[in-house]
C-alpha cells in the first residue's frame, strides 16, 4: 500500500490573512518573546496598574535585547503587538482587559 502524501497547508489556504501566517512563524521561531512579554506584563500588573500598552512593552523588549545581545538580526514586527496583547489576555485570567483593542486582523 503506497502512503499518498500530507497536503500541507498554510493559513493562507485556509483563508487567513497573510499577517496571521507570519505572526505565527515568528511566535513558533522566538518563544521566548512570548515568555519576556508575559513576564513584562504581570510585572506591570502587579504594580496595581490596570491597563497599559502592548507598544510600550516592545519598546521594553527591544530595549533589554539591545544591552544584553549583540543579535543584529532580532527584530519585533509593531504589527504582532495585536496578537501578543490578545495572547496573553486570552492565557492569563488576570490580564483580561488589560491591553485596550482595537478592531485587527489578530481577531
């Protein structure tokens, strides 16, 4: 019995916007960006503020790999803020609300 091949398929055969597709590579290839954000946000949560910005966190992020890397090639796409921001409300109760949202492709 001959094994037919896996169709692989990207968001975009799925109808997605390409931005989604390339948010999504990027997370699978930097997690640990997810996890300095994370730690960023309930840093400042925990500071009793309520709300705050996801850019200002970039700024943070891009900040502290400027003193403690040499990496020419990090680079943070202000196009994924959205989706981090919507991330880490939907994965940690806590945060609900914290980020305020605007109508994106990352909804």
């Amino acid at each position: 019995m001959s094994k037919q091949p896996q169709m692989v398929l990207s968001f975009n055969d799925l109808g997605c916007h390409p931005m989604v597709e390339q948010f999504w590579k990027f997370h699978v290839e930097n997690p640990e960006v997810y996890d300095e954000l994370k730690n960023l946000a309930l840093k400042m949560y925990r500071t009793g503020r309520k709300h705050y910005g996801m850019k200002g966190l970039f700024e943070v992020l891009r900040w502290h790999r400027a003193l403690e890397t040499t990496d020419e090639e990090f680079k943070l796409n202000n196009n994924y803020t959205a989706f981090y921001a919507r991330m880490l409300m939907k994965r940690l109760p806590e945060l609900e609300g914290f980020f305020s949202l605007r109508g994106s492709v990352a909804d």
